[in-house]
C-alpha cells in the first residue's frame, strides 16, 4: 500500500460548487501520487492494446490459416495470442491493486482534511448542523467517495482508451463496416442524455435524504430517555417513517433510472452485432471484406459498445461520488473559527476580566445580551443569575470566544481577548459543566485530558483533590476502568467529580462553573462542592447556578433578566434592595420548602 502522509502536509484545495469542478477537486488529490499514477496509466494502456491486439490476431488466423488449412506457424500465433491474454490479464491485476492502494490513501486524505477542518470550524456551526447529518459526510460520503475512486477512474480511462483504439482498428479494417457500426450512436447520444439528466437530480437527493436520517436517527438514540419520558415512541416513529418514505423515493428513482442504462446498452449491442452480421454477409458476398474482418468486427463491436456501456455506468457512479464528494468539500469550504494570523498568545494571566458595554445576537436579528459591563478582579467568584433565556450561558460563550460580541470588549489582564488566539486563551480556561462529557477510554485517560503529559501521579493527585479518588478505586479496575460512551456507567455525579478532577489538572487561571451542582444527590453534592472549593481557591470563578444557595458566598452576583444586566451586588446587598433577585432568591427557597 502507498504511504500515507503526515497529518497537515498539504492543506485540501479550494472551494468549488459544479460537477467539473469537484471532479478536478478530486484528482487534485490523486495527483498527489503522480508517479504511481503515471504507472498505473500505463498498465491501464499495455491492457487495452493487447484487449484490442487480441481479436485482431483471430481474424488473422482465421484468413490466414483456418480457410486456406494452412498449418504452418499456426502454433506459434497460437502461443503469441495466448502469452496476449496472460500478460494482459497481469496487467489488468497490477493496475486494479495499485488504483486501490491510491484510492485509498486519497480518501484516507479526504477524511483526514474534513475531521482536522471540523476541529476549525466554529461552535456556531455545530450549532446550525445535525451531528448525525455531519457524521453521515464523514462516513457514508466518504464511502461513497471510495467505492467510486477504487474502480471508477480506472474504469473511465481503460474505456475511453478501448474506445479510441476499437474505433482505429475497425477504421484500418473496413472503414464503409465502421461507419455503419456506428449509426447507433446517436441513439446512445440521446438515451444517456434523458437518462443522466434525471439520475443527477435524484442521486444528490438521495444522499441528502440520507444525512437527514441519519441526523434524525443519532439524535433520537441520544435523547431517548426523553422519548419515553414522555411516550413519544409513536411520534418519532412515525417522523423517521417520513424520512424514510423521502429516502425510498429518492433512492428508488435514482436506482430506477440509473437501471435503464444497462438495458438501453444491451439493446444498442444486440443492435450493433445485427448491423454488423448482416451487412458484413452481403460485403463478403461481393467480396469487400472477408471472413476473418467480419469475425474481428464483431469482436471489436462488442469491444466499442462495452466501453460506452461502462462510460455510462460509471458515469453513472461518478454522479453519486461526486453528490457525496460535493457534501464533503462543503464541510471543508467553511470558515475556519480561527482565521487570522497576526493574533498575540495570552500569558502570565492573572485573572482581572472586564465586559465593556457588551451586546451580543446570535441571528443577528434581535439582541440576545445588550450592554453588559462589569469586572472581576483575579482569584473573585462572579456568579450569573436568571430566569432561563437570560443570557447567562451567552456570557459564557463570549468569554470562551465561542462567539465574539457584535458591541463592546471582553478584556483579561486589559488585553482584549479578540486580539489573541483562541487557543492561547482557553489554555487558561477551565469548565465544569452541568453535563459533562467523557470519551470511550480509560478514567485515567479522560482525566488525563485536562493535560496530555501529565503523569498518572498528577491525575490521580487531582482526582484526590476532586474527592473523586474514593469511587475510582472501588470500581474493579481503579483509574483503568473503561468508560463507555460519553461516561455510561458511573453516576452524573461521579461524572462531574471527573470533571473537576480534570479542571484540576488543567490548572486554568479562569473557571467556569455551568449549573455544576444540578441534578444530583445530597452526599455528592457536598464532595463537589468541598472539591470546588479547592479548584475556585485563588481563581477568578464564573459561576450559572439556579439553585441561589450555592452561591451565597460570591463576590459579585449579576442578575441578567432579557439579556440585560439588571442588578449587580453581593449576596447580601441585592437582598437590602428588594428588587428582582430577591424575589427570585425568596422564589425559591419557597420551591425548596415545598
């Protein structure tokens, strides 16, 4: 197989939007392996000069030694034709193994470009799209994409090749018995062109369907405790049927014309073999051609419409390709999150934050946060508080640079953080969130995620610090235990004590604290609080919380009510006002008591 190539060797090629410019897209790829390539064209070229050397030498013998009995050197024409077929059939092995050798790391490039692009892209993106629908461009796309590369191009080129020599050969032989062989191309002409025009449509509508099902089916498995919840098995059911019915249609016309070329092509080459017999019998009768051209010709009709039979099979093919190829590149055509160059490295944080008159949409058509401002000192605990569609998350989301603000400037340390890059900048972040998400993989591994080379004795320091310790050891296999996806297995507490655990070991200058101490027991709750405890000591905190007596002890609370800032203060002080907050705070402590 071809060696394949380091990570970010060559970035993907430009965009584009039509058929002829996603085919070049393609084979821009391709022609990363020239040389192999270059080898397999030839192979492609000695196998179809000795398919068409092959029928020539019949007719040959047959003029030359089956009629006339003439015996002599007939073996050694037969030993010749059959060393033809032998090294034409070795031919034919080389270059199909060495296509799948290139068809294949092209693909695994192809696949390799989208998954790196994706980790680009913006949060906004993710937000718009199925992840589902995107997991269906990655796999079923890109499948698409390898079936079609593994013999197609190969395919193309052998019969355009087979065609060009068939139609020479047949010239040099009897060019009045080629000229009527080919009064079926017109009709091949117009046949493909109806057939085509509808495949097209219906092979882009079918691999659309397609990413919407898939989209709707991953986020139906992923919510299903939600589905029955509230008894919507029926409903769903019956909206995946839907999907599916679109899916049937779109795919049975796509298989349904694509169909008719094979059966258009038997035609026209029942067709041709007619033409050919009778009007190669009243030519041998008045002696313009003899038995052997008549014989050869017949072969080689069968070699001229093979070849336009292919073509338009895999024509045919090429249009499914290249609807999942332009699919693909569109992921790939995407803004990238981080598109400048220029950007400063935010270092040596010590933790002041300021919002400057922030304002903030996320369609652009209605502010989602207008005019926030306020400041957090380094190693403050600033707590969020609000009805839900407040803002409170969106202040987060800016924070992160997960968004930029459309009004106003976030600062850390007076740099503005649009000035520097992201990556330097969520270096000194870290999240606890309310659902925290953990990968298939050993605890130590997604506790070690938090930092990459820390050692097992540092995971399982701030797993000790997250309380976190305890449980690991309990379970059969300690920090080994492998967790299934996104953390089945062990409790939603336990999960955040993960969390924390790699929070910890991340060691982040700026926490962010999302609702953390939600659904949860009593107990566990007051390991995560006493492990948050020791995370939030000498950080500046950002904490969301709805339960308001966790968050007693901030330095500043916000109140955010329609995306506004409507009141800020300390626990205590808000509470002397009697204005939102303390209704809020009363609120719920009466829901508490109940």
């Amino acid at each position: 197989m071809a060696k394949q190539t380091k990570t970010n060797s060559k970035q993907p090629p430009k965009k584009s939007r039509d058929i002829t410019g996603t085919v070049i897209r393609i084979w821009s790829y391709l022609a990363e392996k020239k040389a192999l390539l270059t080898f397999v064209l030839v192979l492609v070229f000695i196998s179809v000069a000795l398919s068409l050397l092959g029928p020539y030498l019949i007719g040959y013998a047959i003029d030359e030694y089956i009629i006339p009995r003439n015996s002599d050197g007939f073996f050694r024409l037969l030993v010749f034709l059959a060393i033809v077929y032998l090294v034409n059939s070795v031919a034919i092995w080389l270059h199909n193994y060495y296509m799948i050798s290139i068809a294949q790391t092209t693909v695994y490039k192809m696949r390799e470009h989208l998954f790196s692009h994706l980790h680009r892209l913006p949060i906004s993106y993710f937000d718009r799209k199925q992840h589902g629908e995107l997991m269906s461009r990655l796999t079923n796309d890109m499948e698409n994409v390898s079936r079609t590369l593994n013999s197609s191009v190969i395919q193309i080129f052998s019969s355009l090749l087979t065609l060009i020599g068939t139609v020479a050969f047949m010239i040099y032989l009897s060019p009045l018995l080629t000229l009527i062989t080919l009064t079926i191309i017109p009709l091949l002409y117009y046949g493909m062109k109806w057939i085509t025009a509808r495949t097209k449509k219906y092979f882009r509508e079918q691999q659309r369907n397609l990413g919407s099902m898939n989209g709707f089916i991953e986020e139906t498995i992923s919510g299903q405790s939600v589905v029955k919840t509230f008894s919507q098995e029926e409903r769903m059911t019956e909206q995946f049927l839907e999907r599916n019915e679109q899916l049937r249609k779109s795919g049975y016309w796509a298989q349904a014309y694509s169909g008719f070329i094979p059966k258009l092509m038997n035609v026209l080459n029942n067709l041709s073999f007619a033409i050919i017999a009778l009007a190669g019998g009243i030519l041998a009768l008045n002696d313009l051609v003899s038995i052997g051209i008549i014989v050869t010709f017949t072969q080689y009709s069968r070699q001229f419409t093979r070849p336009l039979n292919d073509l338009a099979n895999q024509y045919n093919t090429l249009l499914s390709a290249v609807a999942g190829a332009e699919r693909v590149f569109e992921v790939m055509d995407e803004e990238k999150e981080e598109v400048k160059t220029d950007l400063a490295e935010l270092e040596d944080v010590t933790g002041n934050v300021e919002f400057d008159h922030v304002s903030f949409s996320y369609n652009h058509e209605g502010q989602t946060i207008t005019d926030i401002s306020f400041q957090a000192k380094a190693g403050e605990t600033v707590a969020l508080v609000g009805p839900t569609g407040a803002g409170k998350t969106t202040v987060i989301n800016l924070l992160s640079r997960f968004y930029d603000p459309v009004a106003g400037s976030i600062t850390i340390d007076g740099q503005d953080i649009s000035t520097v890059s992201r990556k330097s900048l969520r270096q000194h972040l870290g999240f606890v969130l309310q659902d925290p998400f953990l990968f298939e993989g050993s605890i130590l591994e997604n506790i070690r995620y938090g930092d990459l080379h820390a050692s097992d004795e540092a995971v399982m320091e701030a797993a000790k610090q997250a309380n976190a310790h305890s449980f690991i050891m309990k379970l059969p296999k300690g920090y080994d235990t492998v967790l299934s996806q996104d953390g089945g297995g062990i409790s939603q507490g336990q999960k955040q004590l993960l969390s924390i655990a790699r929070a910890i070991l991340s060691r982040p200058k700026i926490l962010i604290l999302d609702e953390a101490t939600s659904s949860i027991d009593t107990i566990t709750e007051i390991k995560i609080q006493e492990a948050l405890a020791r995370l939030m000591e000498g950080r500046t905190s950002f904490v969301i919380a709805h339960r308001l007596n966790t968050i007693q002890q901030a330095d500043q609370i916000i109140v955010l009510h329609e995306g506004k800032m409507i009141e800020k203060g300390t626990h205590q002080s808000l509470l002397k006002e009697k204005n939102f907050y303390y209704e809020l705070y009363h609120g719920h402590l009466k829901n508490d008591a109940m």
